[in-house]
C-alpha cells in the first residue's frame, strides 16, 4: 500500500526554518504496512531555509502571499504543486496524509487572513485543494485531525478498505469476485451507511444486466463513497446487534446476557468496540462461524495498530 505523506511529517527537514514535524505514528506505526511517497510543494517553489507564507482572501479567491515582502506568490506555488502532484500520482496510491495548518497542505486548517491582515476564516491550503478536485475519492486526511482517536480510527479503516477493493481491481475480477468481496464488506458497509450498502447489494444483482465493466465502475464508486462516511456508536451497536444474533442457538443464557451488556457498554461508553467484538469473533471460532470469521468488520485492519481500544474511538 502507497500512501503520499507531506514530507516533513516523515521527518525530512523542509519546513520554512529548515525544521521537520516528524510524525511517528505515520512513520513507525503505519509505516509497517505501508510505504511511503513524500510531497513538499513549497521546497520546490521557495527552497529552504524561507520566508513564511499565508493565505490570504482577495475577492472570494484565495491567494498565497508572502509575509517577508507581501509578493503575491500564487502563480509559483500553484505551478510547483502541480509538478509535485504528477510526481505523486505516478504511485498506484491509498491515500494522502497533508500536514494541518500549512498554506499548501492543511486540510481544512489553513488560516486565511483578510486583505487588512485580520483573520477570515479556516480553508484547505493550495495543494490540497488540487488533490481533491483531482482525487474526490481518495482517502486524504491531515496529521492533526488523526490525533483524534475516532478521525484516526475512520480514517485507517478507510485506508485498508480503499487499498483492498485497489487489489481487487488488479486482480482481473469475475463477478463472482464482486459478489465475495462484497459479502465479506458487509458489516463494514453497515456500519458506514445502510443505505448506500443496499445500492451497492443492487448493483452486484445485476438486475439490469449491465456490462461488467460498468458494473464494476458503478460498484468502485458506491464503494468509495460508503467507506467515506464516518462511523457511529449506533450504526456499530446495530452492527455488533446483528452479528450477535449469528449465535443464538448455540450461546446459553448466560453467555448471552453477557454479550448483550459487553454491546450495551459500549454503547454507553463504557468499554470500547474491542470488547464486544472479541467476544463475538471467540464465538465465531469456537462454532466455526465462518461467514463472520470472513468478516472485514472484525479485522478491518492489522489488529496491532490497537485503535480500536480506546474508548475514545466511537462517537
């Protein structure tokens, strides 16, 4: 898996005062099952060490300028950060990490100033900007934002689920390829948004008899937007609810009552997803469960990034 990462969050000292952010969740964490294309717009345009930049609002139109001498530097940074998107696309990519509050990178944070120098508002900086009109489907989110437990849990699964329907792709799909792989995303797709899981279940019906390269088009793009969404406390209890319910007949009263409080502590954010989920996943082995065991909701991602331990992941 290829992720672009801004390269002073690699450790790479670009930044302006020739300093780096090093980031080491992105690098040791993340790092182990993924590598890395690093991107810096700015270095190109400007060099390093130099000045500082900001974005500035002049008539509904965002602009980079100079701090050192207020020259109007759009035109430049604009023509590096294209350059440094070819390079970066060149890469069969998974997704972007920026870095948050950067006049090129930050996604959302980016602080804008009026043309009196009094601050407007908060934007996505210059080179994000490119990326997401050319990228609308790419998994992008910034390093600030994934100190946030439940961001970065999103996020990540976003990432994995992004990068295995990518190795689909590659695979010379059959439909039958289709129809298993959405089986296996079930879970994961209800737990995004019901809605577009059923308009995907549509799709690999094929009751219209589509081409399968327009089938699998249609499929990619429903896909992407599902796995987009944010999850929710509800969505997964409905979830954990469902996949519990595979057991019935098999689980005592006891082990029961005991799987329904670990789902109804979780939703009172008692205990995080973990628990419940192990549960259900011991129980899946124990009966030879193997619809659930194939489940991409239980294991969305390698269970040592531990992100879903925090009680701070669900929201």
């Amino acid at each position: 898996m290829k992720i672009a990462v801004s390269a002073c969050l690699l450790g790479e000292k670009v930044r302006f005062d020739g300093g780096h952010k090093h980031d080491r969740f992105i690098t040791d964490e993340l790092g182990k099952y993924a590598s890395f294309a690093p991107f810096c717009p700015e270095i190109i345009a400007f060099g390093v060490p130099r000045p500082s930049i900001r974005l500035v609002n002049k008539e509904d139109s965002y602009r980079i300028i100079s701090n050192k001498n207020g020259d109007d530097l759009t035109n430049e940074l604009q023509d590096k950060s294209y350059q440094e998107f070819r390079k970066i696309v060149q890469n069969d990519l998974s997704g972007i990490i920026f870095k948050s509050k950067s006049p090129s990178c930050g996604m959302g944070s980016a602080k804008a100033y009026l043309e009196n120098g009094f601050a407007d508002s908060k934007a996505d900086g210059l080179f994000v900007t490119i990326c997401k009109e050319k990228f609308p489907l790419l998994p992008m989110e910034e390093e600030g934002r994934l100190q946030d437990d439940w961001l970065r849990e999103n996020f990540i699964m976003q990432l994995f689920a992004y990068n295995s329907f990518e190795v689909l792709k590659k695979s010379n799909p059959t439909i039958k390829m289709v129809v298993d792989f959405h089986t296996k995303n079930k879970f994961l797709l209800q737990a995004k948004d019901e809605k577009i899981y059923r308009v995907l279940g549509n799709i690999v019906g094929n009751h219209e008899k589509l081409p399968f390269d327009e089938l699998l088009s249609n499929y990619e793009y429903n896909f992407k937007v599902a796995i987009s969404k944010k999850s929710s406390i509800g969505r997964n209890r409905n979830v954990l609810e469902h996949m519990s319910g595979f057991f019935k007949n098999e689980l005592s009263s006891v082990e029961k009552e005991t799987l329904h409080e670990q789902i109804e502590e979780y939703a009172q954010k008692i205990v995080p997803i973990v628990v419940p989920l192990s549960t259900i996943k011991l129980y899946a082995k124990k009966y030879n469960t193997s619809y659930l065991l194939g489940q991409a909701f239980l294991d969305p991602y390698p269970k040592e990034l531990a992100l879903r331990s925090s009680l701070l992941s669900s929201k």
